[in-house]
C-alpha cells in the first residue's frame, strides 16, 4: 500500500486529533503529540488540528494527574488516533483501550503508535499481517508476542496507510512530522519542524540507532559539509566529490553518514532533493523540467520516478493537492 495512500484524504478529512490516556501510558509520547498537534506553529495559516484527550476519568501519566477531555469512546469519532507508548510492554494492555483503538480503526480512523503504544496496536489485531516498528529495546518482545506482525527493528516508522508505528522518543515525533506532511505538506511541516529546533525530514527507513546524532558541533566531519550539500542540490553531485569537499576518502566519509544519520551519503542527498522539490511544488509555479534542474535529477523522467517511489504520488497529483491547500 502507498504509503500516501493515493492522496484520498483532505486536511478537513484529517483534522481532529485524539490523543488516547490511559493508567501506563508514557507522559513523554503523550506531552510529545500534544504538542506537535496541539496548535499551530507560528506562520501558518492552514486550519489546524483540533485535538481531544480521551481516556477513562482521571488518569495518572507519569508523576501526573490528567483528566482527559472525553472517554475511550470518543476515539471513534476521530479523524486520527495518536497511541502513546505503554510503559510496562510485559503487562496486556487494558482492553477497553484496546476495544477503543479497534473500533476507531474500523470507524475509518488513521491509527498511529508512538514508541511502545505497537503493543496496543498489536493488541487490538491492527498489526497482523503488516510490518510495524517500536523502540529497538522491545522489539524481540513484540515479534514474539505478536507473531502475525513483521516487525522491523532497523527503521524510525513505519507508514502502512491507516496504520503507522514509530520508534522511540525521537523517532516519535518523526512520525508526527510525517503526518503533518502527509496532511499539509512539505513546507508546514518544515516551520513546525523549526518551532521544534529538529531537523525537518528524517524518512521512516533510516536507522533507529545511530552511533552519533545529527552534527551539531563545529568539530564534527560531516558540520560543514551537510550545509554544503544542501547549497548544491542543483548539481550533480557524486561521493568521490562529496568526500574530496569533506578531505577524506569515500569510505571514511561513508562510515561518517552511517553513524550520524543512519543512511549513506547518495540515500541522505536523494531526500534531500526530493525534499527541495517538494517545496518548489508547494511554492512556485516552475515545471517538473525546471524542478528536475533545480534538484539536481537532470530530467522530469528522473524526478518523476524518485518522487513517485519516496513520496508515493507524481510531482502532479503532489502539487495540485497541496497548491490548493496552501492558497
């Protein structure tokens, strides 16, 4: 299934959010989602999402006390359900959670999972047949108590449509970018991914684990080169020359993507053109021949074939969709 799932859905089909709580829900993924979804970031001006907390009477999260704002029940109602991590992956979750989850689901609801909250989608059947994800510590756990359920361990999320699982913490808010994404396009996601200070696009198929983060340091080999690149996007960039910029050999600059970002540098510069053209999608009028120039793919053929399997929809179908929400 695409994961943008042909594009069927509109942001008035995806605007109410709820965030479901429960006793053993984790309080980062909840605050986390609450936050993303809670209100719009400052510059944008596409209607926001309207987000309800959902959970039986008063709820302690954390060292907190909640009371959400509706029962379990009103899940159903929602246009997406956001299943924060479960904190003790060795007990069952409760089944009127679980009850809730699945029925929201079969109500037409886009369901996702934050960190542990796959073992509620787990629970519920919403996995079976599928791959899914969770954080990499717990992962053995849920394969082995879930067996219909293909789980990969290697990947920050994963988009199955109407099902989407994420990894752990950081990872969690990947997946709630993507949705953003997926709802309002590349370049509100982008100004929500600022308010945030996190980098804006991270795929679902990167690495969860990776030896050093991102660079943020002066020092690092890749601080100045990633900037670099970026500037560059329009040329036809190759590793011997990405490494020649860097001072050091293909395989030493290799192994330096692998640890802070979990891809190899020809994967890292690929979305990072498919990201610019999602933008001069969102923003210009240029043609797919001029995007394709821009970006470095040399031809609209090139560009188109990239952007279909990254994106799951032609540069087209992509601009008429978020050209007409953005105006």
């Amino acid at each position: 299934m695409s994961v943008w799932n042909a594009i069927s859905h509109t942001i008035s089909d995806m605007g109410t959010v709820a965030l479901a709580a429960t006793e053993g829900m984790l309080q980062f993924e909840l605050s986390l989602a609450y936050e993303v979804f809670g209100s719009a970031p400052d510059g944008v001006t596409v209607p926001w999402y309207d987000v309800t907390v959902c959970g039986p009477a008063a709820v302690r999260v954390g060292r907190f006390l909640l009371e959400p704002d509706a029962g379990l029940d009103r899940l159903r109602d929602a246009d997406t359900v956001i299943v924060p991590g479960w904190a003790d992956v060795a007990v069952d979750p409760p089944a009127e959670l679980v009850d809730a989850v699945r029925a929201a689901h079969a109500a037409g609801a886009r369901v996702a999972s934050l960190c542990t909250g796959a073992f509620v989608l787990a629970a519920a059947g919403l996995l079976d047949g599928g791959r899914a994800t969770t954080h990499w510590a717990h992962t053995e756990e849920l394969a082995a108590r879930h067996p219909l359920v293909e789980v990969d361990p290697d990947v920050l999320y994963v988009d199955n449509g109407r099902v989407l699982t994420a990894a752990g913490k950081a990872a969690a808010l990947d997946l709630c970018l993507h949705l953003i994404r997926l709802d309002h396009g590349s370049s509100v996601a982008n100004i929500a991914a600022r308010r945030l200070v996190v980098p804006p696009h991270r795929a679902g198929g990167q690495a969860q684990f990776v030896t050093t983060p991102v660079p943020a340091r002066d020092d690092h080999p890749l601080a100045a080169l990633l900037p670099w690149i970026v500037e560059r996007l329009d040329q036809p960039l190759t590793v011997a020359e990405l490494a020649r910029q860097a001072r050091m050999s293909s395989r030493h600059l290799g192994r330096h993507f692998k640890a802070a970002t979990g891809t190899t540098p020809l994967q890292w510069l690929l979305h990072q053109r498919i990201r610019h053209a999602q933008e001069l999608l969102e923003k210009t009028d240029a043609g797919v021949d001029a995007i394709a120039a821009a970006t470095g793919m040399g031809t609209a053929t090139t560009l188109r074939r990239h952007f279909n399997r990254t994106v799951g929809v032609p540069p087209d179908a992509y601009r008429r969709t978020f050209r007409t929400r953005t105006r």
